[in-house]
C-alpha cells in the first residue's frame, strides 16, 4: 500500500511581531486528502498559523514544508508557484463587485496566468473561460456567470469565492471561517458544498472554525491553538464537544 503524500508539515514552529509571542513550537503534518480543522478562541493565532503555512508570513523559528517545499527558505518566485496550487477561501468573499461572477472566478488563475487576460472575462483565453464555467457548474451558479457579484445573496456569493478558489484545480484548499458571515443556513450549504468538492477531488483541506459542530463533522483531523501552544492534534471521530470547549475559555 502506497505511503500517504505528506502535503503540510510544519516542525517547531513559533511565531512573533516583535516581543509579543503569539505561538511556538507548534508540529503536525497532513497528508493528502486529509481535512484539519483548526480551532480555538480569537486571538490565538489561527489565521497567522495559516499564513505562515503559505509563506504569506515569515515564521520566527521552526520549519514549514509545503508540497514538499521549505517555505521558509524558498524565494519569492517558488513561494507564488506554490500558492498557484492553493486554493483559499475567507469570511469576507473579497469578490469585485461592478465585475461579472464568471470574471471575478478567473481571477483565481491570476497566479498561474500573469498579465491581464484572466481579469475581464471578455479578455480571457477560451480555455480559462471552459474552467471557470466548470467551476460555476460545481457551485450550481453557472445559470448567473454573467451577473454582476455585488447582485448576489451572501450565500451566492460564497459559492462565488469557492468556484474561484476551485478553479485552478488546488492541490490544497485553506478555509479561514468562511461561514462566518452567512446566516446559519447559507452557512451550512457553503460548507456541505465545499467539502463535498474537497472530497470529489481528494483535496488536503485546513480550515479555521469557532463551529465546533462544523469542526466535529468536516474535520478528519482537529488541531486546537491555546496558551501560545498546540494543545489538541486528535482525530474528530475520537472528541466530542466538551473536549474543544475548553479551548475558549
């Protein structure tokens, strides 16, 4: 049986801005296919962990391997090929609002096409408009490519970010809350849907939830920052609810 592909690893790693600790030492690895929730209160240092993983920020100390690339001694020029294989989806959809829903998708192939063809979908290659229409297709809103974003219920425009995130076929798909500011329901179809093209795709997925019932149920893994520390790195099937509570106390 073939060994798993360890697509993140992150060794010792600590981080700070200046003389303020906000993590360190802080191991684990995920393989391929695998889903990690990261959990814990405001202020612990969860989206700065994720940044970290993409060399977005500098660790402090520690080692970060990201498909099979040291982040922290790769240069910009890898750093940007690498995240071209990341797909990322936040709280805040981020879309262009005055730009169509298909344009605003293509423009999660700017990191692998630069230049300005993949801003305008009038401009696009014929090739990047099929992925883009394909994407669309999974989220169920090909029928609105052509509708401006800001048109869009909150929910649409989720499935939006996600087409985009989606569209460039990501090795990796990172999560920082993205239901945070949906109504329950919205919240609840984002997150069916993006697992469920996660797991179509055998995509590694990390994602930040204060949802310890989304955590439970979407992660295979659950990573917990407290205390400046990783506190928690167990399997979902083995906690319950209780065990993450403590967590935001």
């Amino acid at each position: 049986m073939p060994v798993p592909r360890v697509d993140i690893e992150a060794k010792s790693v600590s981080k700070q801005f200046g003389a303020t600790p906000i993590f360190e030492d802080v191991s684990f690895r995920l393989v391929r296919g695998e889903a990690a929730a990261l959990v814990g209160a405001n202020g612990t240092g969860k989206s700065t962990l994720l940044r970290c993983m993409m060399g977005l920020v500098p660790v402090s100390s520690g080692q970060v391997t990201l498909l099979g690339h040291d982040t922290v001694k790769a240069r910009q020029a890898e750093l940007r090929t690498l995240r071209a294989r990341i797909g990322m989806v936040s709280q805040k959809h981020n879309l262009v609002p005055r730009l169509s829903v298909l344009s605003n998708v293509l423009h999660g192939l700017l990191g692998r096409h630069a230049g300005p063809r993949h801003w305008s979908h009038s401009l696009a290659p014929e090739a990047s408009r099929h992925a883009a229409m394909a994407a669309l297709d999974k989220v169920g809103l090909a029928h609105l490519a052509m509708r401006r974003a800001d048109r869009l219920s909150g929910g649409q425009q989720q499935r939006v970010a996600i087409a985009r995130a989606i569209v460039g076929q990501p090795e990796i798909l990172i999560a920082d809350e993205p239901t945070a500011s949906l109504d329950p329901a919205a919240g609840e179809d984002v997150m069916e849907l993006f697992f469920q093209l996660a797991r179509e795709d055998t995509v590694t997925v990390v994602f930040i939830s204060h949802n310890i019932e989304h955590a439970l149920r979407y992660g295979d893994r659950v990573l917990g920052l407290a205390d400046g520390r990783l506190q928690l790195d167990a399997t979902a099937a083995s906690l319950k609810a209780p065990d993450l509570r403590g967590l935001y106390d």
